[in-house]
C-alpha cells in the first residue's frame, strides 16, 4: 500500500467524524445552517466539514458565505479545489483573522483534539458567532489511541519524562464550553475502533493527516529508534492478532449556542 493509500485511511476517519457531526448539528439544531448562512470551519483541512454542511459546489449551496481557516497552507490548497466558492486563509484556531459576529455557524472537526487548552480557541468561536449562533465541534478525546500511547509510555528508557499527547476528557470539553459562555444544546461521545495492518501502517496513517505528534518523542538518534522498536514491538505483542493490530478513537460532538 501506497503511503497516500495510508494518508487516506486516516482521512476517511476524519471524513466520517465530519459527516457524524453535520448530522449530530441537524438533530440538534435543525435551523444552525439554513439558506443564507455564513458559515467558518476551524482548521478545515481538505474541507471535509464545510462539504458534510453542503458547501460545495461553484455557489456554495446557498450559503451567504463559506469560510475556513487551517495553518497549513498545502491542506488549504486541496480544499480551494474541492470549495472554489469557499474563502479559505491561513490561520491559528486561537487568534481567527474574522471581525466579531462574523458568522452563524462556526464548525471544527477532527482539530481541537490538538490543543493543549481549549479555552482560547473556543473564545475566538464565540467572538466571531453571531449572537445566537451556533457551534458544532467534534474532536478526539479521552482513551483516543490508547493502545498506541500505552506502548510508547512502556517502551521509554526509565526516568524518561512521558511523551505521549494527552487528550482531553469528555468531562472537560464540556466544562470548557460552558466557561466560554457557549450553552451545549447536544453533547455526547462515541468510540470508534480502526484496524491497520501493522503497526507502522497505523504510524504513517497517523503522519498522513497531520497527527504525528499523538506520540512525540523527545529523544533522538539512536535512543528515538529503539524506543520507536520496543513500542512496534509491545503494540504488535498486546494487540496483534491475523486482522492487524486495532486503534481506539474517542470522538466528542458538541452543539452549542452563543447567548
């Protein structure tokens, strides 16, 4: 298998997370999104969500405005493609380059999950929300890779300080949305298990849709390589079976409302 082949198995647990979550916001909210809206997607990838809310297309789907907002530039390049309607910048979760009340709608999936505080960057949602506009966030948590990061943590020499991302907990997603000021209509959670091959095609998956630091080592050379073969090897050893190996996906989805 290719290594874009393995980019796109982590890309379509990406794809199904957004669909999840454009469906979670209908059920909970079916008036978040009508004709006219204008909606952001926060760290919008290859814009998979802004296409799960029916952006696509030459006109956007009726949508007054389509906005998403990614710090890597070569992401933005394949989602101008898929979104011509779309206005797509370079930019940080926690500092968005869009006036206040700028939008109905602000979406994120499959992004969140990578900061270390969520407080700042849900603040700028709601800053740029509307009064009575929406939010729909979905975002990996909680036990999301355990087995992965468990074999990681076993295999550091002893003493080595731990290295592994530390998810957020579904509790404090939530606590965190209400400290915004940002009233959850619908919150709740999922698990999603992923079979790979092995353990490396799991590892160049996760490289593939920008994941890479769920396990950041902080040694090098030749210390970063053993570690990197004792964890393949635990992983292969706890989990291993003739399917491959399984990998755990926490998911988070939240809808809720600027007052």
């Amino acid at each position: 298998m290719s290594g874009v082949d393995k980019a796109r198995m982590g890309a379509a647990l990406q794809r199904e997370v957004a669909h999840r979550l454009a469906a979670v916001l209908r059920e909970a909210d079916p008036e978040a999104a009508p004709p006219g809206s204008r909606v952001l997607d926060v760290g919008c990838g290859t814009g998979a969500m802004l296409l799960a809310l029916g952006a696509g297309g030459a006109r956007g789907a009726g949508l007054a405005a389509a906005a998403g907002v990614d710090l890597a530039h070569g992401m933005l390049r394949v989602a101008a493609r898929a979104l011509p309607a779309a206005r797509l910048a370079g930019g940080d979760a926690e500092a968005l380059p869009f006036r206040d009340a700028a939008f109905d709608l602000v979406a994120s999936s499959s992004a969140f999950q990578w900061l270390p505080d969520l407080a700042p960057a849900l603040a700028e949602a709601r800053r740029v929300l509307r009064p009575g506009g929406t939010l729909a966030l979905a975002l990996f948590c909680g036990e999301t890779l355990r087995e992965l990061r468990a074999a990681w943590r076993d295999a550091l020499p002893a003493g080595a300080p731990p290295s592994t991302h530390r998810f957020h907990a579904p509790g404090t997603v939530r606590e965190a949305l209400l400290r915004a000021g940002l009233a959850p209509l619908r919150f709740e959670t999922e698990r999603r298990v992923v079979r790979h091959a092995s353990v490396l095609e799991l590892l160049e998956s996760l490289r593939g849709i920008g994941a890479g630091n769920a396990v950041a080592g902080r040694a090098g050379g030749l210390g970063l390589r053993r570690a990197v073969r004792e964890a393949t090897r635990l992983y292969e050893e706890r989990h291993g079976d003739g399917g491959g190996v399984p990998a755990t996906w926490d998911v988070a989805y939240a809808v809720a409302r600027r007052a």
